[in-house]
C-alpha cells in the first residue's frame, strides 16, 4: 500500500503542480468510495453476462433470438449452430441462467426468445464496431 500511495503522491504531484498528504488522503477516499459503490452481486451478473456471451455457439445463439425477434423452436436453432442436442441444451442453459433468453413449454416443444437484455447488449456490440475501412 506504501508504494501504491507514493505512487498516487507522485500523479498528483504532476496533475496538481504540488500535493500535499490531504490530498492523497481526500483521493484515496474517493477511490475508495467507488470501489465501495460496486455491488459484489452485481459484478458477479454482470460476468456471467460477459461469460455467456464468450462463446460461439452462445452469442449466435443470442444473435440469432434476436434478429428473429419472436421465439424460436430448440429445432429451429439447433439447424443454425452446429452442435450435438446437448450442447445446444447446455448453451441455452446457460444464457437462461445469465438472463440473455427466456424458454418456455409449448406441447412438446421449447421455445426461446431473446429478452430485453440481450436485445440491448447485441445492440450496443452492433453500435460499437466501426465501419471505417
């Protein structure tokens, strides 16, 4: 910790053409303060999130729901990534639990729909890459 606040010392120093102990002592409890902000459960969801989406068979999965923009049967997906039933039933698992689709039960079929979540995180990826050639 000694070192990290020599450290800080020196930055502010530079950013402040002089610095003082209270000021490092006001920044590290405004640091302080936003690492406090972060929820422990929320990061943890947010990663899964992130974790969901980190594998092929997931993310078109996701990208797929949504540019359907209605549910889809697990047959319909299934001809769209080329995984065994088991995979795909794992991979749907996976992003029910980290709240990127929704299934339900229709007779004999389950049905999926990408939920609102996913719809915004698709959205912005989509949003986030740049077209410049």
């Amino acid at each position: 910790m000694a070192q990290t606040t020599e450290r800080l010392q020196r930055y502010l120093s530079d950013e402040l053409g002089e610095c003082c102990s209270e000021d490092v002592e006001q920044r590290l409890n405004e640091l302080e303060t936003l690492g406090d902000a972060l929820a422990t459960e929320q990061i943890a969801s947010e990663l899964d999130v992130l974790s969901a989406l980190a594998n092929e068979t997931r993310y078109t999965i996701i990208r797929v729901l949504v540019a359907a923009e209605e549910e889809l049967c697990v047959c319909e997906l299934n001809a769209v990534v080329d995984v065994t039933e088991s995979g795909l039933s794992h991979a749907l698992s996976q992003l029910v639990d980290a709240d990127l689709v929704d299934g339900r039960k229709d007779g004999r079929w389950k049905k999926y729909r990408a939920t609102n979540r996913a719809v915004a995180l698709v959205t912005l990826l989509e949003g986030s890459v740049s077209t410049d050639a």
